[in-house]
C-alpha cells in the first residue's frame, strides 16, 4: 500500500511563505499538488515528471521540486495571497497524469494553509 505523507502548511500573512513537503513510500512518475477550499471543487496547482507544470493562478509564485533519492515532493509557495487559503493534497501516479485529480491514484491526508489579509 503507497502512503503519501505530508508535512508543511500552517497560518500565513499575505505576502509570505510556506513550504509543503509529501513523502511517497514508492517511486512515482508524476507527483502533483491540489488544493480545495470549503464549498470549492478540487484543483490543480502544479505537477512534476521530468518537466513542471501550473495552473495560471499560481504560475510565477509557486514552484514544485522534487527529490528522486528520497521520493519527495515539495511545493514552494511565494508571494501568498488570502485567496490561497485552502487544504492542500499532494497526488501521485506511476505514469504521466496531468491536471484532472481523478487521473490520481495517490493522495495524503492534507494539509491547511491559511493566509490572512
């Protein structure tokens, strides 16, 4: 059974930074991060393979990396805005996926991100 932990998160102001890190307990193909605010469907904020990819929301100011030795994601979060608050899910796969979260056979538990205006 893969376990995707996650670690990270926390209240913010506007303007600042937080990290989010997800440990995979196997090798994947695609890791990705999404998040979901209350009343909100699920969405894509970026993906990693080989390449990276991002939704035009957080294009810019959010970046994703990874960490091949260790089968961990991280998800760099700059500039944050009060519109950012969500719980924030990392995915993954072990074969290309791309922004639709049912492509994802993979999830953590969640995490909170809050930011205050």
């Amino acid at each position: 059974q893969v376990q995707l932990v996650e670690s990270g998160g926390g209240l913010v102001q506007a303007g600042g930074s937080l990290r989010l890190s997800c440990a995979a307990s196997d090798r994947m193909y695609t890791m990705a991060w999404f998040r979901q605010a209350p009343g909100k469907e699920r969405e894509f904020v970026g993906a990693i393979t080989k390449n990276t990819y991002y939704a035009d929301s957080v294009k810019g100011r959010f970046t994703v990396s990874r960490d091949n030795a260790k089968n961990t994601v991280y998800l760099q979060m700059n500039s944050l805005k009060p519109e950012d608050t969500a719980v924030y899910y990392c995915a993954a796969t072990k074969r290309y996926s791309g922004t639709n979260y049912r492509e994802y056979d993979y999830w953590g538990q969640g995490t909170q991100v809050t930011v205050s205006s």
